[in-house]
C-alpha cells in the first residue's frame, strides 16, 4: 500500500512542477528542456518505485 501511495504522491509532484513550469515567463525552448529533464527524473523515481531499478 505503501509503494501507492509513494508512485501517487511522485506523479502528483511531476504534474505540479511541469504545470509550475508552464507558468514561468521563459522562451518556449528553455521550458520544452526543463519539461523534459522533469519527466526523465520523474519516470526514473517511478521506475525506482517499480523495482525496476
């Protein structure tokens, strides 16, 4: 139940901070990089939770 609610509360924090990044005054090349870095950290933390790594 545990791991869950760890891979829910990790998605959760991935959604925000890609919706946080949208909403910075940046051009739109710095934010699709920064959108990208955010998912490739977020799939590996999930991946982690899978025991996959």
């Amino acid at each position: 139940m545990s791991v869950l609610i760890s891979i829910l509360i990790t998605f959760l924090v991935i959604v925000l901070v890609l919706y946080l990044v949208a909403r910075l005054p940046l051009e739109a090349r710095i934010k699709q990089i920064i959108q990208v870095i955010v998912l490739i950290i977020g799939i590996i933390a999930l991946l982690k939770y899978l025991a996959v790594f």
